[in-house]
C-alpha cells in the first residue's frame, strides 16, 4: 500500500474515533501520521490537517514528531500523542472523562519499552525497568532537566564502575502522554545513560498487562 493510501486510510479511522469522543473542553486531538521529522497528520475536532513542526492550527502547536509520537501544546499544556492511538482532548480545560488513566506501549528493537514523556514539564525519553527500585536519571540528565538533586538525600549504589554516590529526590511529575503521576521517587546517579529508566516508583502506581509484544499501564485508583 503506497504512503498516501496508508495516510488515507489512517485519516479514515482516526475521523470515525473522533466522531465518538464527547463534546466540549479543549479540542479533540489525534496523531494518524507523519512526513518524517518535519510534520505530522493531525486530526482536530475531526477535521484532518497537516502540520509543520513549530506551527500551530486551531490553538495546537506541534512540538515534535519522533517516530510514532508526537509532542503538542496548547496553551500551558503539553501532550505526547501515540500514532494510531484514540483521538483525546487536550488543553487547559482539562482531560475527557476516563482519559489519563492509561499508558500502551509498543515493544521496540530488543523488546524494550520505550516512550516520550515529561519530567517536571520538561520532556525526556523512557525505557521500562522493572528491576529498578525507583526512577534513574543520570546526572547529565538530571542537569538538562534542571532538576536540584544535589538538595536531595545522598546516597551510595552499586554501578558497573562499582558503588558510587548518588541523590535520592522525589519529582514533582512524570508524564507520559495525558497520564501524570505526581510525587515519584528518583535516585540521580553519575554518567550518561541513553534514557531516563522508569523504575517500580513508577510502575507500582500501575496494573501492568503484556500481551505479546503491548504493554498497558492502567492507574491504579
């Protein structure tokens, strides 16, 4: 199938979710594809559009397209979009009934679970990491994030370069896509490391499901 009729046939599906999403609040944003890096195909309150990054239609700002998500703003909120996912609302009126309550992610290459999300409102990248105890971020990290971690509790933990000082912190939130979890307990360790590792701090807020190769998050209530 060409890329006009994969994109057609995504625009299809995406009007038919979006016709069944409830009215009023902020608009009703989906993510049913891109041109690369440099655009992505939104459909806003049902109407399809093809957006610039960096440009704004209808109030939405698109941030960034990275695969198969999709960074928007509108007004002072920010959301990450999965690619294929239901059409949500966003904005500051708030989310729509039953939504930010579930992650789905996508295994990718090596059957890890990765994902664009925010930090404090900054956004990041994150790997599932069921064996972590708590959220790690690497100092660099936790540097461009702006995170005050040195405030926090030191601590020793054990690395592949053997124990090293670390700082325990609790973040104000982490969210991926319209689900936000507030107060989460972080450790910032030296070095580099290639995404932020979502720990059990996270997960435990979670009833977690994989089936195959998908793997659902629900918050717990």
């Amino acid at each position: 199938m060409s890329l006009s009729a994969r994109l057609s046939a995504a625009l299809s599906a995406g009007l038919l979710a979006t016709a069944a999403c409830a009215q009023g609040g902020g608009p009703v944003v989906g993510f049913n594809g891109s041109l690369g890096a440099k655009a992505a195909l939104l459909l806003i309150d049902g109407e399809p559009y093809t957006v610039a990054v960096g440009a704004t239609v209808r109030g939405v700002r698109l941030l960034s397209v990275e695969g198969s998500q999709a960074e928007i703003e509108l007004g002072s909120r920010r959301q990450i979009l999965v690619m294929g996912a239901s059409p949500g609302r966003v904005g500051d009126a708030g989310p729509a009934p039953n939504a930010g309550r579930k992650i789905v992610l996508s295994a990718g290459s090596g059957g890890h679970f990765t994902s664009s999300g925010t930090i404090n409102g900054q956004t990041t990248q994150f790997l599932i990491d069921t064996g972590a105890t708590a959220i790690s971020i690497s100092q660099t990290e936790a540097e461009r994030l702006g995170l005050n971690f040195l405030a926090g509790r030191r601590v020793l933990t054990q690395t592949a370069n053997g124990v090293v000082p670390a700082h325990m912190m609790a973040l104000n939130t982490v969210r991926i896509g319209d689900v936000e979890v507030r107060n989460v307990e972080a450790i910032v360790i030296p070095g580099q490391m290639s995404h932020v590792l979502l720990g059990n701090s996270f997960l435990t807020r979670f009833q977690m499901q994989r089936h195959n190769d998908v793997l659902t998050l629900d918050l717990r209530y």
